[in-house]
C-alpha cells in the first residue's frame, strides 16, 4: 500500500510534464514580437541624412564629380581673387596686392575658357579673324550623345553666374567709400568674368541649336531643308557675335 501510495504521485508529476511542453512556443512567440521594423526604419534614416550631408558638403560634390581637379581649380582661382582682392586693403604694398589681383583673374579667365569650360560642361568658344581681317566668334561643344556630369555642370554654371554678381557688390562697395584705386580692379575682373559668361552662354544656345538642328536632320529634313535650317541657326548666331 504504501508502494501504490508512492507511485500514484509519480504518475501525478508525469502526466503535468506534457501539458508543460505546451507553453514553450509562447516564449517563442513573444521573442518574434519586437519585429525589427524599427531597427531598419532608424538605418534608412540615417542612410537618408548621411547621403543628404554628403551632397552638401564639399567632399560630397567633389566625389560626385567626373573632373574634381577641374572643379576645384575653377574655384580656387575666383575665390583667391577675390580673397587677395579684400585682403589687399591691409597691406603696404599696394602694387603688388593689385599685381596678384589681376594674374589670378588672368588665370582663371584663361582656366575657365580653355580648361573648365571643355572639360565640365564640355563648351568652348574664341575669337578667330579670317584672312580678308573680319573676326567672328567660333564655337564648340560635346556630342550631345555624351551629357556632361550634374554635379559638373551645376557647378560650372554657378560659379560663372554668381562670382560677377560678387565682383558688382565689391565694385559698389568701392564706389561708396570713395577707394578709387580699387575701381580699376573690380572693372577689370567684371570683364573677365562677364565675357565668359556671354560666351558660355551663347556656346550653350549654339550647342542646343546644333542638337536642334541634327533632330531635324533625323527627322527627315535633309537636303535642301536641313541646310536651310543649319544656315538660319548659323546666321542668327553670327549676327550676334559677329563684329560688323
């Protein structure tokens, strides 16, 4: 009796161990609860801010860029130029400070037409004079099959745009305070500046209207009605520039 008596709560303790089993997925269960929505939800906010800092910033746009070098001189030598330029009040040497004023201005107007220009946005222009003595503008301009790099050209246009804005501010600024030995300088780089940009300017509308021309060409206006239309857009183009 007594051995009937121990087994009983043997059975006793053995039939729970199977209801036990049960309860195991319910760990499971809640361990799959804190899904990881918002793990990956924190990472793509930080994939967003970090891409978004690195476009803003200076290395940002120097990664992206397809010329950096390029990029980077055309804005050195606008930027000294005008950093000498303020800086040149404080020194003695007044000379010396203009001297250094107009080589930079020099050089970046030589850089931004022979260098930058071809190699950003893939523009280019000059003056060429003909044997019978006539000068007309000549322009070049990338394939448009091949864009030039967003990054690059943004860039490019921004610098050409906004620096003879700055010059203008710095040429009042003079102006008021009566520092006429500065008025000369800040003409000088306005020229500079501003010629580049009337060639840019007119090199990009050639470069459209060339691209215009050619889709009129594909399109089927050969012959007679594609060289009428390459002749207008060549004419209405010397018009401007051309020196009568």
């Amino acid at each position: 009796m007594s051995g009937a008596g121990v087994n009983t709560p043997l059975l006793d303790t053995i039939e729970p161990d199977e209801p036990s089993e049960t309860p195991q997925p319910q760990p499971k269960a809640t361990a799959h609860q804190p899904v990881v929505l918002t793990p990956t939800n924190r990472v793509a906010e930080q994939y967003a801010s970090t891409s978004s800092d690195a476009e803003a910033g200076i290395t940002g746009i120097l990664r992206q860029s397809a010329h950096p070098i390029a990029l980077m001189f055309l804005y050195l030598f606008r930027i000294t130029a005008i950093v000498m330029y303020i800086l040149g009040g404080y020194f003695n040497n007044y000379v010396l400070s203009t001297v250094i004023v107009v080589v930079l201005l020099s050089m970046d107007f030589w850089n931004c037409r022979n260098v930058s220009g071809r190699v950003l946005v893939g523009l280019r222009y000059w003056n060429q004079v003909d044997d019978d003595g006539e000068s007309y503008w000549v322009f070049e301009s990338r394939d448009p099959s091949r864009p030039a790099n967003p990054i690059d050209s943004k860039m490019f246009w921004i610098a050409l745009y906004a620096f003879p804005v700055l010059w203008v501010g710095l040429l009042i600024i003079a102006i008021v305070k009566l520092n006429l030995n500065s008025v000369p300088t800040t003409i000088l780089a306005l020229i500079f500046n501003v010629t580049n940009v009337i060639g840019f300017t007119y090199a990009d509308r050639d470069a459209k209207e060339k691209w215009a021309s050619g889709m009129a060409w594909n399109m089927g206006f050969s012959g007679i009605g594609g060289q009428l239309l390459t002749g207008a857009v060549k004419n209405s183009v010397g018009r401007v520039f051309g020196s009568r």
